[in-house]
C-alpha cells in the first residue's frame, strides 16, 4: 500500500517525463523506443510503494536505464530488429562546398551525427557515456544500472568518450575521411585484400537495410571478403555527406533512390558503413536529387 494518492504520483511523474524521455532517446536513438521506455517505467512506478522511494528521480533514472540497457542488448542480439527511426533523419546533401544554410542545416544536425556514432559503441558504453556525460548520473549510480562497480562504469565511460570524440574531430577531418573512403573504394575495385584490412577499423560495423530485413555484418576480416558488392555502386553513384561524414548516394534511371552508403571513420580507419537498399527506408529520407 502506498501513502500517496495515485493522482500525486502521476502528478510526479508527469514533472520528470520529458527528463526521462530524453534519456531514453539519446541511449536508444529513436523517438518511439523512448516513449515505449517512458511508458514502461510508469506502469513500474505504478506498482510500487512509494514509501519505499528515497528519491524518486534518481529511481525512475535507474528504472529507464535498465530498460533501455536491455532494449539495447537486445538489439545487439537482435539486429534486425533494431529501430529504423535514427537514420531517417540523416542530413544527406551533395559533397560540393556546402553553402551558408547547408551550413547551419549541419549544425541542426550535429544530434544525429552523435546518434550515428553512438550506434558504434557496446550497449554497456553508450549507456555510460549518455548517462554521465549528457545526464550527470553518477558512476555509482550507473554502476547499479550495469551490474558493475562505479571505477568500472568509470572506465567503460571514459572508453566511449575517447570513442566518440576520435569520430567527431572537426578541424581538418572531412578532406581525410573521404581520402580513406576513396581509398576502401579503390582497393574494394581492385579486390585488395590486405589494402581493405588496412583501412577498416578490426571492430568495424557494416549494416545492410534491405527490403526482408537487416543484415548486420561485424569484422574488418568478415566486411573485406565482401567489399566487392561496394564496387558497383561506386561506379553508378555520386559522393554525398550523410551529417557532414563522407557517403555514396545511386539512383535507378527513372530517378528513384537506389541506395544510400554512409561511412563513419575514426582514427583514420572506417568503423561503420550503413548501406540502405530498402525502398521504403530511403523514401523516409530526406535525399538529394540526381545531379
């Protein structure tokens, strides 16, 4: 039994809401998973006592965390089930010298350049390094969330950090990112193995969004024996930015999107490529026209 009326305690949990909505959106990266989330840790709250609470932001904080943990290992497990909604908002604009308001739509999207690099990270990383660093949780607290002691969620944060802002080096990055995308292009072309080792990260990540499904592909070894399928679209495509990163975009000869290839390059490797040949995923994004 709790001492409060039930409308107080949705009258305090309606306070904390779009706190906890955020959190779930920037570990989870998508809109509907949070609101999933969200809506799961009121139907907890609403069976518990609240006597029992000390402090009530700091649990529905932990309660949203373990869920989208799990949600995120799930994922993991689960590639194809994960959520299409993080890459319908990418930013995908021709790789000319970006005018004045390509510009300013880059910084509006400097959100979704983070969630593209947050998806790089292990579920145990991304939710530290949301946590502490967007969020102020204490480590101790996120500890509790990993089933690990704070010094360990400590180190797992400061891992992500170094992980994230390896990727997001803005001075003088873009011309080398798209010198080793050139690169991959080229030994991909040529079938050079020991060329394509050299320049994809050991951990890289390629995702495949096709029309039955997602295939998720893991390893330099594994991604290199088939960068063959990368050689054609090279050939039929033009050079985009997906969130200011370099990117391959076709089209079908009556217009219609044929593909879109997003790379993400940390340290002077590629560590993600995201190919989406699914019709119905590339209508969701906003894409340029042939030209």
């Amino acid at each position: 039994m709790t001492d409060h009326p039930s409308g107080l305690v949705a009258e305090v949990f309606e306070a904390q809401r779009d706190r906890l909505r955020a959190v779930a959106y920037r570990v989870l990266g998508s809109h509907a998973d949070a609101e999933d989330v969200v809506q799961e840790a009121w139907m907890r709250l609403a069976r518990q006592d609240m006597a029992g609470i000390g402090n009530l932001a700091g649990w529905l904080t932990t309660v949203v965390g373990r869920i989208s943990l799990d949600l995120l290992r799930s994922r993991r497990a689960h590639p194809e089930s994960a959520s299409e909604e993080a890459f319908a908002g990418l930013l995908v604009t021709p790789d000319d010298d970006p005018a004045p308001d390509e510009q300013a739509a880059l910084a509006d999207a400097v959100g979704l350049a983070l969630l593209v690099v947050l998806d790089s990270l292990t579920p145990s990383e991304r939710l530290a390094f949301v946590l502490h660093d967007m969020f102020a949780v204490p480590f101790r607290d996120i500890g509790r969330i990993l089933g690990r002691s704070a010094d360990a969620s400590k180190m797992i944060a400061s891992r992500a950090r170094r992980k994230v802002h390896a990727a997001d080096r803005p001075t003088g990055s873009g011309r080398e990112h798209r010198e080793v995308v050139r690169a991959f292009g080229a030994a991909a072309r040529s079938g050079d193995f020991e060329a394509l080792l050299r320049v994809l990260d050991p951990d890289v990540r390629l995702t495949v969004d096709t029309p039955d499904g997602t295939v998720v592909t893991l390893g330099a070894t594994q991604v290199a024996a088939g960068a063959r399928m990368f050689s054609g679209e090279a050939a039929r495509g033009r050079a985009v930015r997906v969130n200011g990163s370099p990117g391959q975009m076709s089209w079908r000869p009556d217009g219609t999107p044929l593909s879109l290839i997003a790379f993400t390059v940390t340290e002077g490797r590629i560590a993600a490529i995201h190919i989406v040949v699914d019709p119905a995923r590339l209508a969701a994004i906003n894409l340029p026209v042939p030209g």
